[in-house]
C-alpha cells in the first residue's frame, strides 16, 4: 500500500437505492461534503475545497469497493459502474453493484441502515494549512488523486495523533515556520513510535 494514501469518511448524506424494473439498483450518495470541517483528526482539521477531485473525475480509473476490499469490487469508472461529478455539496457516487454475494451484500446492508458512511482513499496533490490556531490547525485539500470510495461500516480515521503531530511539524518546517529542536525530536519519535504499532498490527494480521 502507498504510504501516502489517506482515507477519509463521512456519513452518508441523501442516500438512496435507485432500483427501476428494467434497470440494476444503484447505490447513490456523497462521499464527500465540500467546505465542511471535519472533527479532530489528530491535532489539526480539515475541509475539502469545490475542485479537489475534478482532476481524479476526468482522468482516473476509480473503483467502488466493499468496505475498502480490493477483492470486492462494486463499480469502476472506466466500465460505467461508477459515476462521480461534483456539485455543489460535494462528490456524488453512483454505484452500480454486480450481481455477486458482496455486490448484493452492500445493497441489502446500505437499504437496512447497517452501513450509513462513505469512505474515500485518496493521495494529496496540493494542500494548504491555516496555522491561526496554532494548537488545532486546518488542512485544506485543493487537489487529491482519488483512487477509491467505499460503503463502509465503520468510518476510518486516518492519522493517529502522532502521525498527525509528525506531520504538522515537517510542513512547518518545509514552509520555514519555527519549529524547536524539542518538537522535532518529540515528533520524530512519535511518528517511529507509530510506524512500530502499525507493523505490530501487520504481524498480527498476517
């Protein structure tokens, strides 16, 4: 997996199954909201600006999966199972779900309620930070590579806090902001620190 993808989640907001008898039902909703602040990701927050995907809209082969399960694929771009425009909410998905005992599961649990979120995997291409709350900065991401969305159970937040800290302190420093020696080193350690937990959590899944 690239190390610089990211994974971000929302609730579903106007979700909706679209069946018509002579058509397969659709899965549509948003998944993602433009302009909304999101709660704390782990020492700063962060919104969507209109634009960010319109580069991924035009360009890229996106995916639908199941529950972010590359082995369960329910709708892509280049084969028409998967539409993505901007609006003014935000990115509008719609999944056409095949015939298959996971494509079936994601209509049945997204019609129940059992799955109520929308979860994109994406890489950052411009971004920029507001540092006017220096303890709880916000993150703007103007253009992102989008490679995937997902219906998912849980909603996954993507950074601990001290990879969040970690990452923080490298743009202030790439940006030439002042950053002390302390701080580097505290989010040096606890950026390894992290990267240990997450092998340690690869061992135990493997």
């Amino acid at each position: 997996m690239d190390d610089n993808r990211e994974y971000r989640s929302y609730p579903v907001k106007q979700i909706e199954l679209r069946a018509a008898a002579s058509a397969p039902t659709q899965i549509v909703g948003y998944a993602a909201v433009f302009n909304q602040l999101s709660e704390d990701l782990g020492f700063f927050r962060e919104k969507i600006a209109p634009g960010a995907f319109a580069g991924s809209i035009a360009s890229e082969d996106v995916f639908a999966l199941w529950q972010h399960q590359t082995d369960k694929p329910i709708g892509r771009k280049s084969n028409r199972t998967l539409g993505l425009k901007e609006d003014t909410i935000g990115l509008a998905a719609e999944i056409t779900p095949p015939d298959t005992s996971w494509g079936r599961d994601a209509v049945v649990s997204v019609e129940s309620g059992l799955v109520s979120h929308f979860s994109f995997g994406f890489q950052t291409i411009r971004d920029e930070w507001d540092y006017t709350d220096r303890d709880m900065p916000i993150r703007t991401l103007l253009e992102v590579k989008l490679f995937e969305v997902s219906p998912v159970t849980f909603p996954a937040y993507p950074q601990t806090s001290a990879e969040a800290r970690a990452k923080v302190a490298e743009i202030r420093t790439r940006n030439g902001e002042g950053v002390d020696a302390g701080s580097r080193a505290s989010a040096s350690a606890q950026a390894r620190e992290s990267l240990l937990a997450q092998v340690r959590i690869a061992e135990i899944e493997i």
